[in-house]
C-alpha cells in the first residue's frame, strides 16, 4: 500500500472499503478495494481463497471497456489483502440520486436507459464469454464516468460505463460452460433459480440487468418488494412481472416486453445477454 496515497473514501462495506487513491509512481488515479478477514484460521483460509476467486475473474475480464479492470493484487498473509483497479468514476445509484437532486427526476428516459443496460450487458456478455458469472449485478455496482449534463452518454460516444465489484463473482471456467450455486446477491435483483437452491448459470445476471433496467425506467420503484429480504424472495420466487401505468406510462411496449423476457422465471425461455444486445428498447 505504500505506493498509493488516499484521496478519500468511496464506499465500505463488511468486508473491507473501497477508497480512490493516486499512485505514486505514475500519478494515475485508481480505486483501491482494502480487504480484511473476518478472523480465526478458518476465517483466514476462506478469506484468501475469496480474495485469489474475485482476483482471479477480475484478471479474466482484464482488457474490455465494459469490466473495470485489475491494475494489481496483494495478499497479505491471511489477515488482509487489496485490489488496484482502474478509477472508472460515480456509481449509477450515485448518478441517479445527483439527477433527482438537481430536478431531472429520477426515471430515466428510455433512450438514455437503453444505452445505460446497453453498456451493461456488453460487459456481461464478455464475462460470461471468459467463464465469470458476476452474481450481483446492481446500480451501486455499474460506475459511471460521464459529464453531468449527460449521464448516460452519447450513443456513438466510446463506452464509459463499466460493471464493478467483484466480490461475489464466481468463476465457472474456460468458456463458461460450469455452474455456481448458493444464496448470493442482493435480494432485490437476484434471480429466482439463485433463492430455489441448486445450480444456476449466466441468466442470473441477466435476470439482475432486467431489474437495473426497470429501476431506471420507473423512476426507482423495484419490481419484487417486501419488508424483509425473506419477502423479497418470496416475491422474486411468485414472480408475476408488473408495469403499474403510473410509472410507466411513457414506457415504449418493446421496452416492456424485452424486461419481460429479461426476468422471465422460466430459464430455458429467459434471453442470454448476448441476446438482448440483438434486440432493442424499440
């Protein structure tokens, strides 16, 4: 660590924070992720063996412009470890709540949401592509490095969207072809199949990108709700995909039907994110 200098705090979690910091050997600003273990022998080697997967599928998507990429790894001992990677600005949750706050409302248009999910989903394709599942995928975790007064970017602009936080990513191996399993994500955007138990694949993510879509396009409502995270996924497991016309109201029909197919509870049905990249918002 005692090449990077912290400029300030960018977010904290339970396992550790995320901190922007100046490397001082190049002058480059970088986001660095400090880890801590939890403690105990066994928390030790688990913590390790967290650290070396999340290092290791962020190595595998090193190189495209939708994936935040790795500039360095360190683990140090069984105690501690941090990640380098590239500084690739605000959060999207960060950027809706700035738009809110300066009277753009919170919804997204839907030609600014559409290149927002589009970006998203070219970062998913290539990891799935590399054998990397991502398994939280949510708007605190795609980075946004936009001018304020377009935040979501010109249509033929280079892409400066990237996905982030890596942290409960899995690596299913060369290609993509294995499978994860646990109870991992965020209750809100995670996919029916991931709550059943069992082994799921890369529609989990696309499932999470349909709630990310439909958050931006409403304005911030979620589509399966409670007051607990068990109700949550009582909800996302009932499913019953809703468009309430008071949020949705200046929605485009192809819009809808595209979410429908993103979070269709039936996985053989549900589109892969290379396939939502060949369809259109309308």
């Amino acid at each position: 660590m005692e090449h990077y200098e912290r400029l300030g705090k960018i977010a904290e979690g339970a396992s550790g924070a995320v901190y922007m910091a100046r490397d001082r050997r190049t002058g480059e600003t970088v986001a660095v992720k400090r880890l801590r273990a939890g403690g105990g022998s066994g928390d030790g080697e688990a913590f390790a063996a967290a650290f070396l997967r999340e290092a290791r599928c962020l190595e595998a998507c090193r190189g495209h412009p939708c994936l935040v990429e790795l500039r360095a790894a360190h683990l140090e001992g069984a105690g501690g470890a941090f990640l380098v990677m590239e500084y690739a600005g605000r959060s999207l949750a960060e950027v809706v709540r700035e738009r809110e706050a300066r009277g753009a409302g919170r919804a997204f248009p839907e030609a600014e949401a559409r290149r927002v999910v589009r970006r998203l989903l070219e970062g998913a394709a290539a990891m799935h592509a590399r054998g990397v599942l991502h398994r939280d995928l949510k708007p605190d975790n795609v980075l946004l490095d936009l001018d304020d007064d377009d935040p979501a970017g010109e249509e033929d602009a280079a892409p400066r969207v990237r996905l982030a936080d890596f942290g409960s990513a899995a690596w299913l191996g060369a290609g993509g072809r294995g499978a994860a399993e646990g109870l991992v994500g965020t209750p809100h955007y995670v996919a029916p199949e991931v709550v059943a138990g069992g082994e799921y694949g890369e529609k989990v993510d696309v499932w999470s990108a349909g709630v990310v879509a439909y958050a931006l396009l409403s304005g911030g409502a979620l589509p399966f709700c409670g007051e607990t995270p068990t109700e949550v996924f009582a909800a996302v497991l009932r499913g019953g995909l809703r468009f309430p016309p008071a949020l949705f109201a200046g929605v485009s029909p192809a819009a809808k039907d595209l979410m429908r197919r993103m979070m269709c509870r039936d996985v053989s049905r549900r589109l892969s994110a290379e396939q939502v990249l060949r369809k259109s918002f309308g």
